[in-house]
C-alpha cells in the first residue's frame, strides 16, 4: 500500500500514530565518532578525559556535555570556544565517516507505507540533520524534523521530543520516542511519552532498563510492530 489514501486507512486500523526518532546512535552510526571528536576538542584546550568519560556523556548536546566537564574558570576561559571548535571539527573531520545503520532507511519506509507519522528528533545543527537525511535518504518519510533550533536545551530535556510531537500533529497518547542513551528515556518521560530503545548506540542494557521496549536495533520496530501498537490498547 503506497498511496496516501492507503496509508490513511491504515494508520485508522492502529493505535500508534507516530515515531520520534533520535538520529545519532539510532539512525545514524556516529556515536564513536562523536567520542573520539570531543577527546580531540578537549585535549586541543589542554583538556584530557578517559574514554568513558565522554563515551557516557554522549546524547547530550555541547550545551550539558561542557559545563559538566569543566569547572568554572575554565568555562569563562573557553567553554564557548570549545563548543564552536568541536562543531566545526565534527562537520569537517567526523560527518563524512557516518553510515546509517544497516536496515534504517528501510524501517522509515516500511513505517511510512502503514501510515505511522516519522520525525526525526534532533538537537543537532540543522546542516547536521539535513546531512543525515539526505544520508539516510529519507526527506519524503517525514512528518516532521527538528533541530538545535526548535529547542534552549538539549537532552535529556524534553524540548526536542516536544517540538516533534508537535509539528507531526500527533497524540502523544498514541507516540513512541525512539532513541539509544538514558538521556533520550529521561527526555521522553518527561513528557511523558513511552520510548522504544536501542542498543546500537553502545550504551549498556542496564542503562536502558527504564525504556518500554528495549530492543537491538530499529529494525527490530517493524517485527514487533503489534507489541508497540498494543501497549496503547486500553
């Protein structure tokens, strides 16, 4: 069923109206990438972290990630230096080695094609987003996209999820967020919205324990489809 029509119909047999999709670590395999940009950004300031440190801050936007690293001083010193730095060394030296996971793009469109509204639910700059899209190939899916400017905070405030929800006009009483740290279930539970994780973003499964459903990736979505819808049946 590929007409809008179709789509219509059967999105009218379910309970589950939309999707909010994270990118980074659920889309998109960028999470190393995004480690190993913030080691180099913080040692170029003099800044040198273990790799867990910053594996385990990871979902947050610079916005948290920085101030909770450095201490006061060093904020005034160059905590927004170091942001701008990291943005551009990210887009130049980083992005170009990011691959959508193997399956993404064929689970939006499968969800697409049964009437369940998409959005991606991003913080990032919106070059970023509009780069993992078109990576992704999945611009004509979507019923809504944000970025770092629909939002003040990133996760795991809610803003993000919130600003999807709204512009894909959807029930939250009928909408999963979709997304792969601890602080894409604090952000949607916030709302509250239940959240299907996953674990292809490299986080432990006990950190993931809050989500409604935890599964290994987002092609796990499509074969469990009845599950999700189900949960909304009262």
């Amino acid at each position: 069923m590929g007409t809008a029509a179709q789509r219509l119909l059967l999105a009218n047999l379910m309970h589950l109206q939309s999707l909010l999709f994270d990118i980074d670590g659920t889309l998109v395999d960028t999470n190393e990438l995004h480690v190993r940009c913030w080691l180099e950004a913080f040692e170029h300031f003099g800044k040198r972290f273990e790799y867990d440190v910053i594996r385990h801050q990871i979902g947050k936007g610079g916005d948290l990630l920085v101030p909770d690293l450095l201490n006061a001083k060093e904020m005034r010193r160059f905590g927004e230096e170091l942001k701008n730095y990291r943005t551009e060394l990210y887009k130049r030296d980083y992005m170009p080695q990011a691959k959508p996971f193997d399956g993404a793009t064929e689970t939006l469109e499968a969800l697409h094609a049964k009437g369940i509204r998409i959005a991606l639910a991003s913080s990032s700059n919106e070059d970023e987003v509009e780069y993992y899209t078109q990576l992704l190939g999945v611009g004509s899916l979507l019923a809504a996209s944000t970025s770092k400017k629909d939002a003040e905070h990133s996760k795991p405030s809610p803003e993000i999820f919130r600003a999807a929800l709204e512009q894909t006009g959807a029930d939250e009483g009928r909408t999963f967020a979709v997304g792969d740290t601890p602080y894409d279930i604090l952000a949607a539970h916030r709302i509250p919205l239940p959240i299907v994780a996953v674990l292809s973003g490299g986080f432990e499964r006990e950190l993931l324990a809050k989500s409604e459903f935890l599964f290994d990736d987002v092609t796990r979505i499509v074969a469990e489809l009845k599950q999700l819808d189900d949960y909304f049946d009262d």
